[in-house]
C-alpha cells in the first residue's frame, strides 16, 4: 500500500508544471522578440542610413571651422 500512496503523491504534485509554465513563456517572449526585430530591422535600418546621408550632406555643404 505503501508504494500506491508514494504515486498517488507523485501524481498530485505540481512543481514541475510551474518550471514547464515558465519555460513556454519565456519561448513565447523570445519568438515575439524575434519577429519584432525581424519586422522592425529592415526599417530601422533604412531611417538610419536616410539620416547618416543627410548628415553627410549638411556636413559637406558647411564650411570647416578650421578655415580651410
């Protein structure tokens, strides 16, 4: 009988199922990280070279404070 109530206790315990809850949420913030970065990327990286060749621009049509 002993061995009975030792799986009957196995059975009801839920430590592992809050460690299994954790693991898919953390998989699920991981993905949505990753799409969000994927979606995001492309356009980020086109507003920033857009702003590095109008910086350029300005820098080349100012003259140099050094009085070249």
């Amino acid at each position: 009988m002993q061995m009975f109530e030792r799986i009957t206790t196995f059975m009801k315990d839920q430590d592992g199922a809050v460690t299994v809850d954790w693991v898919v949420l953390t998989a699920a913030i991981v993905g949505l990280a990753i799409s969000a970065y994927t979606i995001l990327g492309g356009q980020t990286m086109d507003l920033v070279e857009t702003a590095s060749t109008s910086i350029d621009a300005r820098q080349d049509a100012t003259p140099s404070a050094a009085g070249d």
